[in-house]
C-alpha cells in the first residue's frame, strides 16, 4: 500500500507542477525573459531593448508585430500590455494584461497590473463569484494538465486493484478520488469554455453609452469608461452587442469595443 500511496503522490506533485508553471512575477518597469525560439529573429529583445529605453511607443510596435506573427504567451501579452500601460494607451494595455490572465489566472503581477489599469482608467473591476474564483485557480490549459493526471491516477488505481487482489477493495475506494478530481477538472474546463459563448470586451473609444435597446435612438442606461472590460450576452444582426458591466445590462454599437477571447 505505501508504494500505491507513493505512486499516486509523485502523480500529484508532478501535475501540480506542470500547473505551477503558469505563475511567475516582476514589476511593471522590467519586461518578461521569453524563450520561444528567439521570439522571431529577435523583435522580441528589441522590443525589451526599446522598452528599457524608455521608448514605449516602439517596444508596443514591435511586440505587436510578434502578436501578428502568431507568438501568444504570458509573457509577449503581459510586455506588451506593460508598454502600452507606460505609453498612456489604456484600453490595449487592460486588453493585454487580460489575455496574459488567461493563459496564466494565479499570476500575483499580471492581476496586480490589470487592478492598477483599470483604476487608472476609472473602471470597475469583473466581480466574479466563489464559484467562478475557485475555476479561475487554474487556466484551461491548466484545467486539462490536471485531468489528465486525475485520469493517469484513476488507471493506475485501477490496473493496480487487478494485480494486488487483497487491496482490490480499498484501491477501489481510493478510485473514487481521482474520479471525483476528473469531474471538477471538467467543471474548470467548462468554465473557461464559456468564455466562447459570452466573450469579454475592451471599450476602446470613449463615448460608450449602453442603451436599453438595440437601436439607435434608444434610451440611454449607463455610460462606460474607455478601458473597461465588458461581458457579452447576446448580440443582434446590426452590429450592437448587449453587454454587462458593474452588474448592469445594456446595449453598445461594436465600435466602441475590442474583443479579448477567443
């Protein structure tokens, strides 16, 4: 039994490190080390370099054109956001700080700095629920390296409850575990799913009034401030988006907005 329970530990521990891989942390004034295969020919330094320079405007440009060259990690999204931030553009900089939470949620600097961006912009912050706070533990990618060591656990259990019969039974029991950990790693995956179906917003113009209908002419609801992020719940044919914003529904023309995810 003290192998089993050994086997099913080093399991853990090595999906909770491939999870852990998802934080990290540095201060806002020093961009992030990548290692993706020199991050295209070198953009990626020369944007630190410019970055470090003092020229915001130019390292924004050049990690843009990694985001157009399909790099997407934490790290390019978390730099760019921060050039962004410092050269005073604060809808691309919480645009981008948002993109790097996703990829990494647990990350102290990159919610940090999402928290002071929006602030600066004078909008409120998504509250999300004790449910969606403990599916926010880990990203989707994350949610899927842990049920694949839930489901690795779940078989071993199983394959070990054939070939030790006189533990047959308590292995069994201890089956229930994993299988119970699959499930919850599937509501985790569900979670970040939905983002698909109620997508989050940008606004980038200011402007924004939302409206208790999808027409022009409509009464106005509320105004929301450049920069803030908006959730997505339905959408009509002639381009307004019905939004939610501080716990408050509306309808907004799609200019005024970017879309985060997917």
């Amino acid at each position: 039994m003290k192998t089993v329970l050994a086997i099913i530990a080093a399991t853990l521990l090595a999906v909770l490190a491939s999870s852990a891989l998802e934080e990290g942390g540095t201060e806002i004034s020093q961009p992030r080390q990548s290692d993706i295969k020199n991050q295209k020919s070198g953009l990626f330094l020369a944007a630190q370099a410019a970055y470090d320079g003092g020229c915001y405007a130019e390292a924004a440009s050049l990690y843009r054109q990694l985001t157009s060259n399909g790099v997407d990690n934490v790290e390019l999204h978390y730099n760019l956001a921060n050039a962004h931030f410092k050269n005073g553009n604060l809808p691309e900089a919480v645009l981008h700080y948002r993109k790097a939470w996703y990829k990494a949620p647990r990350d102290p600097d990159i919610r940090a700095n999402l928290h002071f961006a929006l602030n600066a912009a004078g909008a409120a912050e998504p509250t999300p629920s004790f449910l969606e706070r403990l599916l926010n533990v880990l990203s989707q990618t994350g949610w899927i390296v842990a049920a694949t060591g839930g489901y690795i656990v779940f078989i071993l259990l199983l394959i070990l409850g054939m070939l030790v019969r006189p533990a047959k039974r308590t292995l069994a029991k201890l089956s229930l575990l994993p299988a119970l950990f699959i499930l919850l790693t599937a509501g985790g995956w569900w979670h970040w799913q939905q983002l698909r179906t109620h997508p989050e917003w940008v606004v980038v113009q200011s402007g924004a009034t939302a409206l208790f209908g999808p027409i022009e002419g409509a009464t106005a609801h509320y105004k929301v401030p450049v920069a803030a992020l908006v959730s997505q719940h339905g959408t009509d044919t002639k381009g307004w988006i019905e939004i939610e914003y501080d716990g408050k529904k509306g309808w907004l023309k799609t200019k005024y907005i970017k879309r985060v995810y997917p």
